[in-house]
C-alpha cells in the first residue's frame, strides 16, 4: 500500500485536531466541576471567567465558546416558549381605556383569537364594527398621548389599524431585544432564542446547562423598565465611599481577635493608596507582581476601596471600577446595614452593562441621583417613539432619539438642569451609556454621541426601542430536560473514538 505512510500521517493529524478542540469541553467541565464543590458556584465563574484557564492562552469564557456545543437533548437545561400578549398590548395602546364599548370589543377580540389564525389587530378592528357600528372611529381610544404623532382626531380606521400592527411588530421585536439581552447577561453558554414563525408574539428559547429555573423565570418574565436618571459626580459622592469602606474597615476589625489586629498593623501602612491601586488594577502584570502579605492586609483595612477603584478618568459620575469577579463582593457590602446608614437615600449605585472600552473584565459603577420622593425616574422609556442608529455632523456613529409630547417637555427640563452632567440611560437596573449634556435640548429630538462603534449605536437604539414593550413576555410553555440521556450517549460516543483512535494506530 503506498499510500499507507500518509493514511497514518493523515489520521493521526486529524486525531490531534479532534483532542485539541474537545479539550475546551473537558476544561470547562472540570472547572464546573470545582465550581459546584465551592460554596458560591456563581462568584466562583464569575473569578476565572476572563482568567487564562487552558494553555496559558484561553480564558474560561473562550473555552465555553469553544466547547463542543451540547445542546438540551446531551447537556439537559431549559425550553421555554414565552408569549408577548398582542390583546396586552393593544390595551396599553388605548391608555387601558375602560370605555364599556372598549372593554366588550376586546373581550370579544380575545375569544375569537383562540380559535382565529387571524392578525389580532384585524380582529379587533372588525369586533369593533360589529359593536359600535361601521362608521365608529378608532381614533378616539387611540389618540394618545404615546401616540400622539401617529394617531389624531382626523386619522381613518385604516391608518389606525396600520399603526396598531407596526407598534405590536414593534413591541415584540423590542421583546426579543430585550430577551436576548437579558440572557447575554445571565451567562448562559449556547443559549437558543428565535422568533416562531407564524406565531406573532411567541418567542422560544433554549438554555442548555441551565441549573437555577426558577431564576430563569423571573429573569425572562419581566417588564423591560428603560428609565433616565440625573448623575452625581464622583467628587460629590467620594466622602460617602472613603466613609463606608472606613466603617466596613471597623467592622471586620471589631469581629477579628485582638492579637491577630496587632500583628496585621504594621504592613498595613506600608500601603499603597486606592488610586495607585486602581493604575495597577488596569495592569496585569503588575498585579502578578504584588506582594500577597500587602494585599491581603490593604484588603482588611480598605475592603470596599481594595475592590471598587477609584475612576481614574477626571472629572465623571463614575464611583469607581472593579473587575467582574468582585462586583457580587462590592454589592455585598454597600448592602451591609453599615453602608446604608452611611448612604444618602437619594444615591444609587449602578453597573454598566459592558466592560469598559479596552478591557475585557473591568465594570464601571455609576453614581445615579434619585431625589423623587416616589422613587421613580422623571423620565421613562415610554415617552421615546422613535431610537436609530445615525451618523453625526462629523460622520461618527450615534443615535437620533425622538421624543412625544409629554417626554419633549420632561426632556427639555431634565436637560436644562443637568448641564455639564451625565445622563444616565438604565435599562432593567444597568447602565448603557451615561451621555453628557451638551446643553438644553427641547423639541424630543437628540442625538447621543460619544465613543461609539456602529455596533454599540444599533445596541443602544435597541434598548431604546425597548422601553416602549407595553407588556412583558409570558411563559406559556415551559420544559425542564434532565442530561441523563445525553451523558449516555456522551460516554458511548467518547469510548467508541477512543476503540477507533486504537485501532488506526494498530494498523501497520
């Protein structure tokens, strides 16, 4: 056989390239493994997901997506089919009229629809001929202060109805938007989510290795809550952090024995100051370099400011930034009773969604103003009726914000105060970017600059557009698949490559 040489040559090559990308598969689930034997799982992912876990070159989160892709059938986890209520919908569109006329069309609507293939727009619209009569105007349940610029006291039937379908197609892709970020976020491996075709307002989504379902939940269950707030600048806010990190410092020394306080004393001082920590912080190599005695003894004297850094950038309403293993450890303590009596009610701190321009697992903390005596943003998603993606004057990338009537009007307020300041928009608790204002703006119409790509505009109009999804997604199916199965097919499927890796290298 003359070509018996390459063959072997070809097979064990091929063998090679298999055991190096199965590889990703083994180490992630030996990390798993060590993580389900540690008392936090979650924090214990959280720490190595950006450490170089594999060959010196691969972090754990490269691995992941390296990883055979296993789907529910072999890894087991989550199937769920939410539902975005289209009736839910249109009533949020009406303001939740409660005019009888209103309220027996669409209870009419709603009992046709479960046995109707139809558009529920159009089902609506043809129940509300039938009860009000061929000649009533839709108009007056529509002509909203949301919808304002689409719908006046001289819009036709037919132009209503083609606005109630476009905000419904609107309000589930803004579902899907917000679905997906939501999931990005809760660190799902693989995760599947589509739109079903012919199913308008029904979204599946598939979460292999899904541990926590109940947290699954209510994570894809809730409302997209899109709100913008005033900012603090960190000089203002400063004392209040160096106070609590203070008190925090006390805290662990009054539970620790007075002999161990003592000998911890001395290379407490020697030091460095958080804003020299913060340098290092954006500086691997010098954090390998650290002397583990002085970190561990700056972490007892400073616990809040040894893991939340001080903003190095200037003037900003950022309270400072921590690598992503140690943001659960920073929420931990501002939620202590000692920082809450320390923190002004009107103070809120919050992460931005995405790691910081540059770095891969560095997240700021925002400083927000809540001055509301009821706790609630001046201004909410629900007054934007129109987000995209744009390119300025100088043909850089932003987003070109519009406004309703009633939002313009808040808008141009909120702006006028907070010249020079930050305006943070917050979508479901996170920050997606904090703009400066520039200036007053009145009218409802922005635009958002600032160091984007044109990924991070389309993502921000996105968000937007989210906080306009009247109604939240409902489960209406929902199956929790166990890996049993696949763990057998697994291990057939692992001791049969290992039969024919033997028996090509039997062959002479």
């Amino acid at each position: 056989m003359q070509n018996k040489g390459f063959v072997k040559v070809f097979a064990i090559a091929l063998t090679l390239v298999c055991l190096f990308y199965l590889s990703f598969t083994f180490k992630t689930r030996s990390i798993e493994k060590n993580a389900a034997q540690s008392q936090d799982e979650q924090a214990y992912l959280d720490s190595v997901m950006n450490k170089k876990v594999w060959l010196g070159i691969y972090s754990y989160k490269e691995c992941r997506e390296m990883q055979i892709g296993l789907g529910l059938d072999l890894k087991g986890g989550m199937n769920v089919i939410l539902e975005v209520s289209i009736p839910d919908v249109v009533k949020a569109l009406a303001n939740n009229s409660q005019d009888p006329v209103f309220t027996e069309t669409m209870a009419a609507a709603k009992k046709r629809s479960v046995s109707s293939q139809d558009n529920f727009v159009d089902i609506f619209a043809e129940e509300y001929a039938k009860i009000a009569g061929a000649d009533a105007k839709l108009n007056v349940f529509f002509a909203t202060s949301n919808l304002k610029d689409k719908v006046n006291a001289q819009t036709t039937n037919e132009q209503v109805i083609t606005v109630l379908k476009e905000e419904v197609t609107a309000a589930v892709s803004n579902s899907f938007n917000v679905l997906r970020t939501r999931i990005d976020r809760f660190g799902v491996a693989q995760p599947n989510i589509q739109e079903l075709a012919g199913k308008q307002g029904r979204i599946m989504v598939e979460l292999p290795g899904i541990k926590e379902p109940e947290r699954v939940r209510k994570l894809l269950q809730g409302s997209a809550n899109l709100e913008f707030w005033e900012t603090y600048k960190y000089d203002e806010i400063a004392d209040v952090i160096n106070r609590i990190d203070s008190r925090l410092a006390q805290k662990l020394a009054d539970e620790q024995p007075a002999e161990e306080t003592q000998a911890e004393t001395a290379p407490a001082a020697e030091e460095k100051s958080g804003e020299d920590l913060a340098g290092q912080l954006l500086n691997d190599n010098v954090t390998e370099k650290s002397n583990a005695e002085q970190l561990a003894a700056f972490q007892k004297s400073n616990p809040l400011l040894s893991r939340l850094n001080p903003y190095p950038y200037g003037d900003s309403w950022v309270a400072g930034i921590a690598l992503a293993k140690d943001t659960a450890l920073v929420n931990s303590m501002l939620s202590t009773p000692e920082a809450k009596a320390i923190m002004p009610r009107d103070l809120k701190l919050m992460w931005g969604v995405k790691a910081m321009d540059g770095t891969e697992n560095i997240f700021e903390l925002y400083c927000i103003k809540n001055d509301n005596k009821n706790g609630q943003a001046d201004v909410t998603g629900d007054v934007v009726v129109e987000a995209k993606a744009d390119f300025d004057q100088k043909g850089s990338p932003c987003v070109s914000m519009a406004m309703n009537t009633e939002g313009a009007r808040k808008w141009a307020n909120l702006t006028k105060q907070n010249v020079g300041r930050g305006i943070a928009i917050v979508l479901d608790g996170y920050v997606y970017s904090a703009p400066r204002v520039n200036g007053e703006i009145p009218g409802g119409r922005s635009e958002i600059t600032g160091n984007f790509t044109v990924e991070d505009t389309q993502d921000l109009a996105n968000v937007l557009k989210s906080g306009k999804m009247p109604a939240p997604a409902k489960i209406v199916q929902e199956d929790i698949v166990g890996p049993s199965l696949g763990q057998e097919s697994i291990r057939q499927g692992f001791i049969s490559f290992i039969v024919a890796f033997i028996m090509m290298r039997s062959i002479r």
